[in-house]
C-alpha cells in the first residue's frame, strides 16, 4: 500500500496556544492547522497503517523528505520511525525506483534530527521576534500583526540599507567621448582612452580638437577565447542555447549525444535522466515548461 504525503501533515506548535505568550519556549509536533487535507491524510495513514506489517519511508532524500517521513511514522503511525526502512531514489524513472525498493537501508535519524531542529529554531526565532515587534507597538496604544524571521528580517534589512543607499546617493557628473571614423566606405566607432571624462570643459576640449581631423591607426592587436564544453552535464545542456545562439527546444536533442560522449562516470546518472525524459517528449506537442524541467534535472511529467 502507498500511501501520498501532500507534504507536510505535521509542524511546529506553542503548547501553550496563546500568541500573547512571550516568549515562548515550550514547543511540540502536532497535525498542521486548519488544513482538511493535512487532517484526512493523517487520518487515512493511521487507520492504514494499524495492519501494516512493515514500514518504507520514501520521501525525498534531504532534510525536508526525512521530516516529513519522521514525523509521519512517529506520530500517525505509533513510533514506526526506527523500525522502517529507507528508499533512497533521487529520479523517477522506472529503473532508479525498483533499484531503490530492492536495496532498502535503515532511515537516518541524524538528517531526521537536523530538519526537526531547524523547523524548531525557525519557530524559536520567527516567532519570538515577531511577538516582541508586535509587543512594541501595543506599548504605543497600536497593535499590528507584524512578522519577522531567520531569512525575512535579514532579507528585509538588506532591501532598507540598499534602499536608503541609493536615496542618499549623490551622483557625479562626467562625459564620456565616442567618434565615428569611415575608411574605404565602411564606418565603425571608436571610445576615448579615458572612460569617463569628468569635467564638461575638459570633455568639449576634446571633442573641438577632434571634430573633422583625421585619425591614425598605431596599433593593431587581436585576442583569442577558446569556449570550452562544461564538464557537468547539466550545465553542457545549459550552456549550448547560449553558445550556439538556439533555444532549448533545440538545444536538449542535440545535448543527448553530446552528453554521451563527453559524460563522466559520476554524470552517468544525470545523462541517463535526460535520456529518460527526452523520450517522453517524443511523438508529443512540445512545451517550453518541460525542457526547463529537464535542464534543471527534474523529471517531466508522463
């Protein structure tokens, strides 16, 4: 029986259930609020799992897919954690899947505890700060919900000094000074040595001593680039609409065989993912939504 997460059905919650409480401390694990689907899915998997004999987590394998997992057979499957086994599969295609399930491993706890306490810290820190902001302002006979946490108050802090940078910003004048040349009937444009020349009188000087004269070449010097294929396959798929001025319709068939000869052995697994998906774009109507799905190694949809 496979039984479909929807995401998170459990998160971080004050016991004491009073958002007046500051600060607040004493945390717990507890079904997502107000959420029907969340409190079906937990009801489904509890009654289910009441005649289960064995337990596979198979959520995806990083901090967020082990919490999740976690905190579904802990909680609406009776403390199952520790006696259930891994998938481990990081593609959906129909060989990663069943290579998964036959070599199951045992679940790792410390990813597990490594997700659960930033979920805690999170808390601890959002909604401490954003209780106090709000504190602050009640003191001023106001009150606003206000919220502030470990990524939104560096974020919005970041926005205000950059704000406030470019309101106090005094801007400097200068000039800058290009000509037009003609030989042979073909025009081209060349700049002044200086890029900017920063006084106008300066820069007129410059322009008058040079309008109508005639100029002279006295050095000719050229330069070569060697664009080289990037040695991730992902970023070779990537990188082909860019150096061969075409776009990724185009770029992920003609990707496939270079990938193929140029893949390392560590890439393997990332060249057999194009391939996999690539084929389900054939014989079907194209969308751009499923090659950017592909260039980011995510799998399309069937």
């Amino acid at each position: 029986m496979i039984c479909s997460a929807i995401g998170h059905l459990y998160g971080i919650a004050d016991v004491t259930k009073n958002r007046s409480v500051y600060p607040v401390l004493d945390l717990e694990w507890a079904p997502v609020a107000n959420n029907p689907r969340a409190a079906r899915a937990i009801k489904v998997i509890s009654e289910l799992s009441k005649d289960a004999s064995a337990f596979v987590h198979a959520c995806d394998y990083d901090q967020e897919g082990e919490v999740i997992g976690h905190c579904i057979l802990q909680y609406a499957c009776g403390n199952k954690y520790e006696k259930a086994q891994r998938a481990k599969f990081s593609t959906l295609t129909d060989e990663e899947i069943r290579e998964s399930f036959a070599s199951v491993t045992k679940p790792n706890s410390g990813l597990a505890e490594a997700g659960r306490s930033r979920h805690m810290l999170d808390f601890i820190y959002g909604v401490n700060l954003s209780r106090a902001l709000a504190k602050s302002l009640k003191t001023a006979s106001r009150y606003r919900n206000l919220s502030i946490g470990r990524v939104q108050g560096p974020t919005l802090a970041f926005a205000v000094d950059r704000e406030l940078e470019i309101r106090l910003h005094v801007p400097d004048p200068y000039w800058t000074i290009s000509a037009q040349f003609e030989k042979n009937g073909q025009a081209f444009s060349s700049q002044y040595e200086k890029p900017k020349v920063e006084a106008l009188a300066e820069a007129q000087s410059i322009v008058s001593a040079c309008v109508g004269k005639d100029g002279t070449v006295t050095d000719i010097s050229d330069s070569k680039a060697v664009l080289r294929p990037p040695a991730r396959s992902v970023q070779a798929v990537q990188a082909r609409p860019r150096l061969h001025a075409c776009d990724s319709r185009k770029a992920v068939p003609a990707s496939i065989d270079f990938i193929s000869a140029h893949v390392e052995p560590k890439a393997a697994a990332v060249n057999r993912v194009l391939q996999d998906n690539f084929r389900h774009f054939k014989n079907r109507k194209l969308r751009q939504a499923d090659f950017d799905a592909t260039l980011k190694g995510a799998p399309c949809a069937k």
